[in-house]
C-alpha cells in the first residue's frame, strides 16, 4: 500500500540566522519561518546543511526543531535533519525531534567513517525502528563521500517508516533510475536547485530548495507548475533563475553564498559559523551582480 507523501512541491531547506556573536537569533528564526509559509513553500526542512547543523550544539540543534515546529503549528510539515555519523546519537536525536513537534526525520548517510552498504541499511533501519514519524534519506556523495546504492534505496523502502530520498548526487540518469524501480511506494525529491524541473519531470514529488530562502515564492509556483505538467512554463522559471540556482553552489560552499545573498537582500541572517567564512572578493561582486538582475537587490 501506498505511504502518504509528506509533501509535494518546494520545501525550504531554512538557513540559520545568527547574531553578531555567533549565537542563533531565534526571534529571526520565527520570523522566517513565518515568511516561508506565508510565501507558498509547502515544507519547512530545519538542521540540514543549509542550516549548519554540523556546527550547533544539541541544545541549539533541539531548539530550533521546538521553535520551527511550534511556529508552524501544522500549516506545513517540518522536517528535521537528524543525522549522523553515530548511529546511536541519530537515534537519540530523532526520538526527541518527534517529542519536540517534527513531522518527519530528514537522515544524511554517515559522513567520514564511510559505512558500507549493509552498515547503511542498518543504521536508518535503526533510526527509524525508533520513531514513529516518516523518515526521508539524505544522499548528498559529494559531502558524505558515501553513495547509498539503488539496492540499498530498494531494501530500506520495505521498512514503513523510510518513505523518500532528498537525493543531491547531481546525476539525473540516477534519479531516473531510483523513480523506475521505486517510485510507485518512495518519493524522490531534487536536493538542488537546478534539477527540480527535470527531476519532476520524471515522477519527483518536489525540490529541498536553497534558494527558496531568498525566492520562496518562485519555487512554490515552479514546483506548482510542475505538479500541473505545466513543465514548458515551469522550465522557463528555471532558466530565469538558473544562474542565481548555480552561484549559491559554486561561488562558496553552502550555505555562504545564500546567507550572504539574504543579507544583501536585506534579510539580515548573519555570517556562518567557522570553519565556515563569509564571501569576499570577487565571488560577492559576482553574486551581487545576479541579484541585481532578477531585481532581488
């Protein structure tokens, strides 16, 4: 039988906005919370790389579940980036995001130990033996240095709480082949920017956006579009946006460019947290310039 699908359309995968002291500004955290749903996105994703889990601590990486949670209070499903490389914490992380209001667990595969695939098989089996909520794998290779196979997506989509993939591999031939084999009972979901049209173009049920932080409106109506098969008007959004989609990956590493572009639009997020650092040089004038010429600036 078919799972229900957490969401359909653009998810924002929310950034961390911080004080000039390093430390997380909640108030603002609310306040873009607020802003997301108010502008169309359709899923809120807290503590995932976007949002530097990496660098919070665990009372940080809780309270920003709490808050986002409560602030959206049902209007959209939040999705909480519990993972780790350590099986247990993972797991005690993720049975407190399900106490704490998340309406679905987001689970990066292990990054340096660099399991193997039945290692993998049976640290989301556990994960997700512990909770009650829907759980969505995280396949990002290039961060993790770890590929989660199509055979493991296949075994793990027997387990009824592992429901989808936020795949971010970059290779569409891949995606192509997880929806062949899988999509019927697992939801595949763009984690870039650039591949959304394509991706749900062949049966993705919607992106993890980046730039949804600064154009949450144009993602929640190109998303829309393709949901509607409208993929002719949805793909020329996409080409509009596409050089603002590759600068927020390639001219820093996520999320700097991002952060940098919210504040230039007068967002005020903050700087990143170290070893992360703010842009400079000509990579800013660089961003500057694309913001300016689809008017975000």
């Amino acid at each position: 039988m078919k799972r229900k699908t957490v969401f359909t359309g653009s998810g924002v995968a929310i950034v961390t906005p911080m004080n000039a002291d390093g430390s997380i500004n909640f108030n603002l955290f609310e306040e873009l919370v607020e802003w997301q749903i108010e502008s169309g996105t359709n899923a809120i994703i807290v503590c995932g790389t976007t949002g530097e889990a990496s660098t919070m601590t665990d009372d940080e990486h809780k309270e920003c579940i709490r808050v986002a949670a409560n602030k959206a209070a049902g209007r959209v499903p939040v999705i909480a980036g519990t993972g780790s490389n350590d099986t247990a914490y993972a797991t005690e992380l993720s049975v407190e995001a399900e106490k704490l209001g998340a309406d679905c667990l987001l689970l990066v595969s292990p990054y340096y130990n660099k399991s193997s695939q039945r290692g993998l098989v049976q640290h989301f089996s556990t994960i997700a033996d512990a909770v009650g909520i829907p759980v969505l794998l995280y396949n990002i290779p290039g961060r993790t240095g770890v590929n989660i196979s199509i055979d493991t997506f296949e075994e793990l989509s027997k387990h009824p709480n592992i429901v989808g993939v936020k795949e971010s591999g970059g290779d569409i031939n891949y995606f192509a082949k997880i929806i062949e084999r899988l999509g019927k009972n697992f939801d595949v979901y763009s984690g870039d920017d650039g591949m959304a049209v394509p991706v749900m173009s062949l049966g993705g049920k919607g992106v993890v956006s980046v730039a949804a932080n600064i154009i949450p409106e144009v993602m929640s109506k190109m998303a829309a579009l393709c949901l509607e098969n409208d993929f002719a008007a949805a793909g020329k959004m996409q080409i509009k946006y596409s050089k603002l989609f590759d600068h927020l990956l390639t001219l820093d590493v996520n999320p700097t460019p991002i952060k940098q572009a919210m504040n230039m639009n007068g967002k005020g997020v903050g700087g990143v947290r170290l070893p992360l650092y703010e842009m400079y040089g000509h990579s800013k004038v660089i961003l500057k310039s694309t913001l300016s010429e689809l008017g975000l600036v």
